[in-house]
C-alpha cells in the first residue's frame, strides 16, 4: 500500500532526523484518542480513534508524552527496530594471556609454585 509505504518512509525521516527516539518508552497507554497532535504525522489524535502515548522520563526536567495513532505507533516501532542503533561503548580488552612459560603450577594443595 502506497499510505503505508509513506508513512514509513516519514516515520525513517523524523529518526534520522532525531525528531522521535529510537529507544522504547519508559511507559505506553493505549485508549481512545484525547485530541493530541500526532508526533508522526500531525493530525490530531481524535476521541473516536485508538491512540497510544508514549511516555519518556528524563532524568533531569519534566516527562516528554508523545500521542500517536494507532497505526503510526507501529509504523515507529518497526522502523526502530530496523533504525541503526548507537554503537555501544566497547568492553574494555581483557588482560593478555600470558606466554605459557609465565604460568604457575598449582600443587595439590592449590598454592602456585
């Protein structure tokens, strides 16, 4: 369907663009719509309509709820899930093994000689 195909190309437009989170909600309701501003694609979220708000609690400041139709909810949470996510920091490297000369014999008793 060419509605949906577009409604996922925009949903890819706004995360690229940082203007949705790719990273989930800290909590989600679903329920009729309370006239709220769709924040994929702008039309308001009428009480007739099922909607879902996305809510994101920032450690510092006030919570961010995000309204969206039912049908742009999935639209993002599929395109999330295909989005590119941040690159993790990398583990720390483990020590190096050491050269097998350098290993220690245990006794019977566990000591290393």
């Amino acid at each position: 369907m060419e509605q949906d195909r577009l409604l996922r190309q925009k949903v890819r437009e706004l995360l690229e663009n940082g203007e949705l989170p790719i990273t989930p909600p800290d909590s989600t309701w679903g329920g009729p719509g309370g006239g709220g501003r769709c924040v994929v694609c702008g039309m308001p979220v009428g009480a007739k309509e099922m909607g879902v708000d996305l809510e994101y609690r920032p450690a510092a400041g006030t919570p961010v709820c995000m309204p969206m139709h039912v049908h742009c909810f999935s639209a993002w949470d599929s395109e999330r899930h295909m989005s590119p996510a941040p690159l993790p920091s990398a583990p720390p490297s483990p020590s190096p093994t050491p050269p097998i000369g350098e290993f220690k014999q245990a006794d019977e008793f566990g000591a290393k000689s």
